[in-house]
C-alpha cells in the first residue's frame, strides 16, 4: 500500500473515531477504528521490523530467531492500536497473527500487570490460542 493511501486511511479511521466526542462511541466507529489501525501496521511491519532487528544490532543484541511485527489487540473496556514484534522459530511466528494484551490491577492497584501474548487469531471474539514458542521483543507505539 502507497504511504498516501496509508495515511488517508488512518486518519479516516482516527477521524471517525474522533467523532463520538464526549458521548459513547458507537461500536460501528470501534470496528472502524480498529480495522484501520490493524490495517496501517500491517502496511508498515516489514519496514518497522526491519528497523527494530537493526535498531537491536546496533546495540550488540541482535535476534537470532525469525521476527515479525503484528498488531496488539487490547482485551477490555477500551480500544487501543498498537503493534508489537515478535520472534522465535518461523513456523511458531508465521502462525502468530497478533500480540493479545491483558490488563490488570494487583495489591489494590499498587503493581499495574500488561500481559503480552502472541496468539494466532485476529478477531479474539472467535477465540484465539497461544502461540508457544514465540515471545514478544519489542512493543511499538504511534505519537498521534
């Protein structure tokens, strides 16, 4: 996908998503928004992880297994976009479709728990499993 087409379409979802204001947002604009931003990681993550396997090279702590960079799907009350990459043998990391992120708070909120797991099904409201053997190496975030 062109970069221009790229950015039009993440800002269509970011503006439709904008659209709600203060009142709830419909579930409509959440699935829009979701599909745009799963859509710009994807039309990014060869660059983006060949940035981040060199970003580790040039500090003397280069992946030795197969890395790829998915979309984090957050699982909760809240909508968020972001993408993260993940390695380990290629046929473990070919299966991973996404890194599923899993909140929580412990000791009455003093430890803030993000759970990051690599699981081979985008759209988690079908289900989605663990896929062993692969981990996440870095987490990338969008200034906005």
């Amino acid at each position: 996908m062109k970069r221009p087409i790229l950015a039009a379409a993440l800002a269509a979802a970011l503006t439709v998503g904008a659209v709600g204001g203060a009142s709830a947002t419909s579930i409509l604009d959440k699935v829009l928004l979701g599909a745009g931003g799963v859509l710009a990681v994807r039309a990014i993550a060869s660059p983006l992880n060949n940035f981040i396997n060199n970003l580790m090279a040039a500090n003397h702590v280069a992946n030795r297994d197969h890395t790829k960079v998915v979309p984090i799907i957050t699982v909760g009350s809240a909508t968020y976009v972001g993408a993260a990459q993940v390695s380990g043998p290629t046929y473990n990391v070919n299966r991973v479709q996404a890194v599923g992120s899993f909140r929580g708070g412990w000791n009455n909120g003093v430890w803030n728990v993000s759970a990051l797991i690599p699981i081979d099904n985008l759209n988690v409201l079908k289900g989605f499993h663990r896929v062993y053997g692969t981990g996440v190496d870095a987490v990338v975030n969008a200034k906005l």
